[in-house]
C-alpha cells in the first residue's frame, strides 16, 4: 500500500479531489471511492504494529488497500450523497472512513438499497454494510451483526390531503413499502397491538408483505425514491420506512402519522462466520465507549 500523510484535512481533500474526479468520470452513483486514509498512528490500531496478527478476512482487506463499504446515498445525516460534488456524508459515512483509517486503508463506497445490500455482501463485492441495517434474529441466521450503533423508529408519512393520521386510519389502505425491508411486518404487529387488526395468522416468521391483506395491504417498491413519486401520485396511500430514512421525503404538505414504533437498530453487517466481524464488533464498541457514536449523534443532529 502506498504511504500517505493523512491527517483530517487531507482525507476532506482527498474525498473532495476524488468526488470531483468521479463526478467528470462514470457510474459515480453507484460506486465511488473517497477519502484518503491511513497515516502512522492509525496504522498502529491494525493489530500489525501493536503485534497482533489479524484474522485471514481482515488481513486480505489491509493487503488489498481497500474497504469496500456499502453504505446508503440518500438518507441524509446516515449516507447521503451529494448529486453535485458525489460526495458522501452521514454518521455512517465517517464510522466507515474510521474503520478504514484505523485498519490503514483506503475507502470506496458502494450505493446500497435495502434489496441489494444482502446480494453484494454475499457476492463479496463488499466488505461490509453500514445502511441504516435493522439487526434481526432472522437476517443474524444469515450475516454477522456488531453490536447497534444507533436506535431508529418505524413511522409512516402521508399526504395531508389523505386526512390519514393515526394507525387506525390506515385501515383497508394500501402502503408502500422498500423490498428487503422489516416495514411491513413493523406495521402489522404496530397495528396488532393497537388492536386495529386482529392479526389472525400473523407469524413474524412467516410474513410476507406480497400476500398479506388483513386489515392493510402493501406494494414493495425497489428504492425510496419511487415510493415517493407513488404517494405524490396517489398510487400508494402511505409510505411507511424507518424516521431516519423517510426525513428527506417529508415535504410541504406530508406529516407523519401519530406513532412511531418498531425499535430498529443499526449494526455492521459482514459476512457470516468472518474474522472481519470480530473486528468490526470490537471497532463498535470501542467507538460507543469512547464517544465517537455520541459525537456522530450531535454532529449530524440524529439526537
Ligand atoms: N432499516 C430497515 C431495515 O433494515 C428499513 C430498510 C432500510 O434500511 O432501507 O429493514
């Protein structure tokens, strides 16, 4: 790997340098690489300087030189890509240039969705996942988790105009909902428990959104964006996803509903039975104990 004299301002010239370069170059919405890292004090933290050696998955991400991170483009304060300079920002943005810095490597991002983050961490064309990634029994059975980085809610946006405002009123209607995503079961158990469905049949392990149509039913879409465009045009009645995600969908006459429920926590997602996910824990933890997540928090005002 190269040697390089990264301090702050040159990682920010260097994801500037770098986005410019993707910007005037190709695909740089779905891939791009930004940030310079890797300088004497952070390589110390690989575990080579300080003498331990690292597992056979970490090693052959330092031998590469490179993270591959997917991460969101368009959850702001999370992973938010910037259209104009293709940089990306976001609590989870910084965690992954962290994580980079401190194994000594570089950092590319890969823009995931909530359907085709899975696919490309078991294809190995990413090292790990850091996507607004609900942690759940079920998705545990098939990759590694850290432990949370950050506690969301499930909540539900509609139109004003709809007149919609509690869980009861989305009675018989229809709502849209991102393929790959814990929303749909979060709003059948919310409205279960609100005793607005009675739930016959419900097994959490089990449900499936295509075929449920007790009470509530609901189209799964591919991406945030045309859910959106959905619920502009009246296709869809409602748009329900995790409050972090639908933020930058609320616009002038859209509120959210009256609830919020369904804690989603976020992890690092790897794959499963890596040494890569040891590490990626222990880099958690340690950036829970030593302030950095809660330096996040305020930084991108996710409090
Ligand atoms: N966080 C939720 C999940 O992991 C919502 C989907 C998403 O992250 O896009 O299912």
């Amino acid at each position: 790997m190269k040697k390089r004299n990264a301090i702050l301002s040159s990682v920010l010239a260097g994801a500037m340098l770098l986005s410019l370069t993707a910007c005037g170059g190709t695909d740089d919405s779905s891939s791009s690489s930004a940030a310079e890292t890797g300088d004497s004090s952070s390589a110390a933290a690989t575990g080579e300087a300080s003498g331990e050696a690292l597992g056979a998955d970490t090693q052959a991400i330092v031998d590469r030189g490179i993270l591959r991170v997917g991460v969101k483009n368009a959850v702001v304060g999370f992973g938010y890509q910037d259209p104009a300079t293709g940089e990306y920002s976001g609590m989870e943005i910084e965690l992954a240039k962290k994580l980079a810095d401190q194994l000594g490597v570089d950092v590319e991002f890969t823009t995931v969705t909530a359907a085709t983050r899975t696919e490309l961490l078991d294809s190995g064309d990413i090292d790990c996942v850091l996507a607004t990634f609900t942690i759940t029994d079920e998705r545990k059975q098939s990759w590694d988790f850290t432990t949370p980085y950050y506690t969301d809610y499930v909540t539900v946006l509609v139109e004003d105009s709809s007149g919609i405002t509690s869980l009861a009123d989305l009675k018989g209607k229809l709502v849209g909902v991102s393929s790959g995503s814990t929303s749909a079961r979060s709003l059948v158990e919310a409205m279960i428990e609100d005793g607005d469905i009675e739930g016959t049949g419900f097994s959490a392990d089990t449900f499936d959104p295509a075929t449920w149509t007790d009470g509530v039913t609901f189209q799964q879409f591919d991406d945030y964006p045309a859910i959106s465009t959905a619920l502009s045009a009246g296709t869809v009645d409602a748009f329900c996803v995790d409050k972090s995600i639908l933020a930058v969908y609320k616009t002038e006459g859209r509120s959210y509903i009256d609830a919020q429920f369904a804690p989603q926590e976020y992890g690092i997602a790897t794959k499963k039975g890596s040494d890569f996910s040891t590490y990626c824990n222990d880099f958690v933890e340690t950036c829970l104990s030593d302030g950095t997540i809660d330096g996040y928090i305020s930084e991108f005002n996710l409090g």
